[in-house]
C-alpha cells in the first residue's frame, strides 16, 4: 500500500501530487470516505511510482563545499567552512559561513537568506530601468513582491504589485529583464493575446530569445 498525505479541504475532486522528495499528498473533498481515497490512490499506483522516479532522477541542487551555485548566469562554487553564519561572493566562489557546514539544510538556509537579501535590489533596479515608458503612458509603478513560486516567474496583481520568483537570480540578467518586461506589459495588456505580443516586440525585440533561456535546465546531471 502506498503511503500518503490526507489533505482535506473545499474542493469537489480528488488531486494526487508526488512532491520533490517522492512523498505523496492526495487533496480530497472534506466528506469524501476513506475508502475511496484509498481506491483511488492505489488505481494510481503506477503513475506514482513513475512520478517518484522521474524526482529522483532529476538534477537538483545540493547544498555541501565545492558543489556549483548558479548565479547570475554564472556558475559559483560552493567553498563551504564553519564559523560565524556569513555569505559572499569571493571571485569564482561563493563564501559560506556556518555553524554545521556539512548539514544541508544550515547550508541551504544561510544561501537562500542570502539570496533574498541580493534580490531586492536587483529585482528593483530591473524594474527602475524599464519603467520608465509606462510611467509616460500614465501608469503607477506596481510594487515589488519576492516569492519562491514552483510554476511561474513571475506575475502582476491587479492591486499593484509585482511578484517575482527568487530562482530568477540564477539566471542571466537578461532573462530576468525579460521577466520584468513581461509582467511590466501586463499594465496595459493582462491578457496574452496580440496586443500584448505587439507591446513586448515593441518594447523588447529580442524577447522569444531572453525567455529561451529559461527553458534550459540550469543543472545538468
Ligand atoms: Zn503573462
């Protein structure tokens, strides 16, 4: 039998995820039985085990010394020691200072500290160079939001703000602008339709280009 998360809550169909690290939640309507979760789940066994294998086999990044960081477009590598939690970019190396610097997770969570405190003003100036033809269209400055988003890379709320996803930074500058320019077009256009496409030829010609890029996987195995 496979085992499972129960998530209950308002919702009128059964959802089966595999999660990165191969667990399995199964999302349910509040007074759907048991039993028919549990039919359900082993109906899918086969497809869950092809989801389990298709996450292991996946590159994902590991957080020890001497593993690579890509940042920026450019490839870092770890230089991982003990002492007082500190990160920072030293030529071809990122820096990492921790408390136990052979646990992944201290590591992982002194490198992504870091890396929202490097975005905002990254992200900010991506925004500050290209705004400046739709604040002469009239339009407000939407306001900046950092999230780590698993689908998207970014979005634009109707109640004014930008959400961009932290991952952006491992990618070059470019694809990021990229990024920023689309939800930027969203101003005027919140739909994808030939309107859109006709402000982001105008506004950046080389757009189909800068969003290749990030439909390449960053780590290969
Ligand atoms: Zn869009």
């Amino acid at each position: 039998m496979t085992d499972y998360e129960l998530i209950r809550s308002k919702r009128r169909s059964l959802e089966l995820r595999v999660l990165e690290d191969g667990r399995v939640q199964v999302r349910a309507p509040q007074r759907a039985p048991l039993r028919l979760v549990q039919v359900f789940v082993d109906s899918r066994r086969q497809w869950i085990a092809e989801q389990q294998q298709r996450q292991a086999d996946r590159p994902r990044q590991r957080w020890l010394d001497g593993e690579v960081l890509a940042w920026r477009g450019e490839a870092l590598q770890m230089d991982v020691c003990e002492g007082r939690t500190r990160v920072a970019i030293s030529g071809r190396y990122l820096s990492v200072r921790v408390a136990q610097p052979d646990d992944e997770n201290t590591v992982r969570a002194a490198v992504e500290g870091w890396m929202r405190r490097q975005a905002k003003p990254v992200f900010e100036h991506s925004i500050a160079r290209q705004f400046d033809w739709f604040q002469q269209q009239g339009f407000a400055r939407p306001t900046l939001r950092i999230k780590k988003m698993r689908t998207r890379w970014g979005s634009l709320s109707a109640r004014g703000y930008i959400n961009l996803n932290m991952a952006l930074l491992h990618y070059p500058p470019e694809a990021l602008d990229y990024v920023v320019m689309h939800e930027l077009c969203h101003l005027k256009h919140m739909d994808h339709g030939p309107g859109f496409h006709a402000l982001m030829d105008a506004r950046m010609p080389d757009w189909r280009h800068r969003k290749a890029i990030l439909e390449q996987p960053l780590f290969q195995p």
